[in-house]
C-alpha cells in the first residue's frame, strides 16, 4: 500500500504549484522517460528501430543497437513483458526536471535513479501472421527511463502496447501527450494517471521477489549480493530473467546495491567482450540472460542461478542442491545454484519452512514477497546497524565547530576499530542467526557496496558538518565583527558568506530556511556598514 506522506501543494491538475511555473513542453514527459521507440524484425534488414518518440529525443547509434535486446530470440509466442539496463552514452546533458531530481534525495536506494543508465521496459508480440513472408508478426513497444519504477512501467504497457499493436504511430502520439500531463513521479503515493481516455491508478513501487525456484537459498544468495560478487542468472525467458535480478538487487535494501546489473543481458550489450572476457576476472557485477551461448562462454563465472519454469501455485519445489560449477554445461541443467561459495552465516530453516508452507496454502505470490521482503529487511538492517553506529561516531562533537575556523574533518574509519565494537554492539543485539559475522564483515568492507555506501554516509555528514558551521556563522554578531576589523577583512568576509550562501544551495546542504535568511541579512547588514563604492560592487557581485 501507499505509504504515508504529506504531499506539496498541488495546481489544478495535479502537478506541484511552483515548479509547474518553470515547466516546458515535454517536461513532464521527461520526467518520466526518455523516450518510446518501436522495434521491428524484417526479413531483408532484420530488426530494425521503426520508430522514436518524441522526434526531438535522441538515441546514439550504440544505444539504438542496444534496443536490438526487446526482440528476444526465444520461442515465446504470444505476448512477453521484460526489462533491460544499459549504460547511457558519455556527455548526455542532464534532464531540465532538476527540481524532480530533489525527490530522489529522500527515496528508498530501489527507487533512486543512477544517472549513468537508462532501463527499457519492454512488451514483445510474437504471433503467427500467414500474410507476412517470415510467417510471424514481431514487435516489441520500448519505454525509455531513468527511473527504476518496474511494476509502474508494466502497468503502463499492458494497457497501452496490445492496443498500440492494433492501430499507428498516431496512438504512440497521443500515448505520449498523456504522459506529457502526467504529475511528477513522487514513490510511496497513490498517482492518478491519464492515459488514453482512463484514469490509472498507481504507486512507484518495488519489483515482486520471484525466488520460488531458489528459495532454499535465499540466504546464500542474499550474501552473494551483499559481498558484489559476480552472479550470472540463466533462466528460460526474458521475464524470468529480469525479474530475479531485479529482486536479487532489491534483497539487500536498504543497502544500495552498488555494482553493474543487467536484468536481460544479450550479446548486442556494449559491455558483452568486457563482461563475458576470460583474460581478467569476472567483474563485479550480475547478469540474467537466456541464451544457450551463455551456458559456455560464462561458466567460469563463480557462482551461475539456474532458474527452470516457473511452477504452478501449489506446486512444491524439489529441494534444489548447490552444486559444483563443473555441472554445468547447457542451459538445460537441472535448477540450482551452482558455486563452491561457503556461506558465512548458519541456514535459517524458519524462513524456508514459512516459504514452503505458503506454497503448500497456495499463499498469493504477492503475499510471499512480502514475508521474504520483511525477512531481507531485518537481515540486511541487522547487518548493516553496527555499521551505522560506528559511522556515526566519526562525526565530530558540535562543540569542535568555531565559525572562525573551517568546518572540522570526520575520524577515519578504522577497521580494527570497528571489528572490537562488534563484540558489545555486533548484529546479535537484533538476529538471532549464528555463524561468522566477524568473517562477513571483513569481506563485506572489501566490497563495492561498502564502498559506496560509505562515501554516500560520508558524504551525508560531511553535508551536515558544513550546515552546522552556517548555523554557528549565523548565531555570532558578524557587523559588530566586521566593524572591529578592517575593510579588507569584512570584504572577505562577505566573499566567503555568498559562496557559503552558493555552496548551501548547490549542495542543498540540510539547512533551515532560516538560517539561510539570518545568513543573508548579515551579509547585507555588514554591505551597508562599508563605504558607498565598496557597496556597489558587494551587492552587484552575487546573490546577497
């Protein structure tokens, strides 16, 4: 369900007040996706991109190739719903929505969009057509985004793509003027969204986690995912395919999952030679694909998910073993994970027996995910709290910050450190699994995800160590400082107070309106004390 939360004025039609002012023709539109492009398979040219809306958005040539990824060469007749990831090309220019870029600050890391990628989410038709020379119609409908709201865009194609197969470009073009009036894409609320003459009713919300065939594991994979090690799913259909990647980088939130994921990855992919190269080791990075081909070229990856078709509710999965990678050898083997991985953490039979259970009840999918999402949450948060404590007391004390000094540096993270505060404070205050978690650690901080996830908190409180010095500049008497001093100095005074002023707003530091306000009108109260000249300049230069 929708989460609570106090939504900001709104116009007439839904969007917010003050930032509608601000807003363009096809804005909105991107703030939501890219573009809609339309992917077609002829028998003289093979696939090929028949068309890309609206006209003015732009595809490079390796990013058009990659759309060759929403045709699937799989036997799926009839209709097949997938999502892909792919790098966006170098020097693209950010999007003019920047004030819808301020949402992604306070969202859950599934829901924040990584600038450096696009997703396409695609409806791929595959039907038997006599009056066509290959026999079949095939065509998939794309939608570009940056943002990762999977179940959204889903929704959005199952109501728009089979009608699109019936009719033109003519639909697309009203399809994208909808979208064009649609509100901002804030998660956690209850969007009303118009789109060919219906009202939809949605919210940005998280992918299901579809682990039903691998669920004996979930725990194993859970530490695969937490470490960054390289992770290849091999599953019978795109969908498959997407889906259990999507919900293996959504098993650790609300860690970030900080490495390369391809939910359908192909051999169109730009980083396939750099991906699937046996000159250096698998990267750091998971993978769903459906090729056979795959099967051989990466099975010197470590650990390989096999998943098989998904079974009828009801159906209970046979106890999947872990098995040896030598095993592997077509992407028709047996269902399992293949790995010599020892986890570090003792099985916890509790969650398997509860999964396995609601499979027996036939329990709705819906509602599985949602006991294994409860599950990962208080695992990770266990996990990931001991850490959250020690950060926290790198943080100078507020007493250390002068306003007539530079803002003091963070302690540095010491391993050592952080390994002894684990023994009264460790994850055995709120789990009760056993197992090594001192070995866990250790691996976990050699990881990406813990680089990333340190430098975001280091950044955080970097952001806050600055803040608190504004506040402390704006509690001191600054004229009566600047009247004690010379004109030089209250010049450089106030030089420094405007990029403070910048830096507050560039970095949209965790300030108070207020303390903004105080620190202008210092700025402007000591301007009036200085000679006339020096006045024009001050307050020409700047915002004052």
């Amino acid at each position: 369900g929708a989460e609570g939360r106090t939504a900001p004025p709104r116009g007439d039609d839904g969007c917010d007040a003050e930032p509608c002012l601000a807003l363009l023709p096809w804005d909105r539109f991107s703030a939501w996706l890219h573009c809609v492009c339309v992917v077609g398979f002829d028998l003289e040219l093979g696939q090929a991109v028949e068309v890309i809306y609206p006209p003015h958005s732009k595809l490079t040539d390796k990013e058009c190739n990659l759309l060759f990824i929403s045709s699937p060469y799989v036997g799926c007749l009839g209709d097949t719903q997938f999502c892909f990831r792919f790098r966006r090309s170098p020097g693209r220019k950010v999007s003019l929505c920047c004030f819808l870029d301020q949402l992604d600050r306070d969202l859950p890391v599934y829901l924040k969009k990584d600038p450096a990628y696009y997703y396409g989410y695609v409806y791929f038709r595959q039907v038997r057509d006599k009056s066509l020379k290959r026999g079949y119609f095939q065509k998939s409908l794309v939608l570009i985004s940056k943002l990762p709201y999977v179940h959204l865009f889903r929704t959005v194609l199952k109501q728009i793509a089979p009608e699109y197969f019936e009719k033109s470009e003519a639909f697309l073009e009203a399809v994208c003027s909808d979208v064009d009036r649609w509100p901002p894409p804030i998660p956690g609320e209850i969007l009303h969204l118009p789109i060919m003459g219906i009202i939809m009713k949605v919210i940005c919300t998280h992918c299901i986690l579809c682990f039903c065939p691998v669920f004996f594991h979930i725990q194993m994979l859970w530490e695969l995912v937490l470490l960054g090690e390289p992770l290849v799913v091999m599953a019978p259909s795109p969908s498959e395919s997407s889906e259990t990647v999507l919900a293996l980088v959504s098993c650790i939130s609300p860690l970030k999952y900080c490495s390369d994921f391809r939910p359908y990855f192909t051999i169109h992919d730009s980083e396939f030679k750099e991906y699937t190269t046996r000159t250096q080791a698998p990267p750091s990075v998971i993978l769903g694909v459906t090729n056979p081909f795959f099967a051989k070229t990466l099975q010197h990856w470590p650990h390989i998910i096999r998943i098989g078709d998904i079974k009828l509710p009801g159906d209970i999965p046979k106890q999947v073993k872990v098995k040896k990678l030598k095993n592997l050898k077509t992407l028709d083997s047996k269902p399992g994970v293949y790995t010599s991985y020892k986890p570090y953490l003792n099985k916890d039979e509790e969650i398997v027996k509860q999964l396995q259970k609601g499979v027996q009840q036939k329990r709705p999918t819906e509602a599985q995910s949602v006991i294994l999402r409860r599950y990962f949450l208080e695992l990770t948060e266990s996990f990931i709290i001991p850490l959250e404590r020690y950060v926290a007391s790198l943080m100078p004390l507020q007493k250390c910050i002068s306003p007539w000094k530079s803002p003091p540096q963070l302690r540095h993270f010491s391993q050592d450190e952080f390994m002894k505060t684990l023994e009264k404070a460790g994850p055995q205050l709120t789990s009760g699994l056993k197992g090594d978690w001192i070995g866990l650690y250790r691996h976990f901080l050699k990881s990406p995800n813990f680089d990333g996830w340190f430098r975001s908190r280091q950044k955080e409180m970097t952001q806050k160590l600055e803040a608190l010095h504004l506040e402390a500049l704006c509690n001191e008497n600054l004229v009566f400082w600047s009247q004690k001093h010379t004109e030089v100095e209250a010049v450089d005074l106030v030089l420094k107070l405007k990029n403070k002023l910048l830096q507050a707003d560039r970095e949209r530091l965790p300030v108070k309106t207020d303390t903004l306000k105080k620190l202008q009108a210092h700025i402007h109260d000591i301007i009036l004390a200085l000679p006339d000249d020096l006045q024009d300049i001050l307050l020409k230069t700047g915002t004052t």
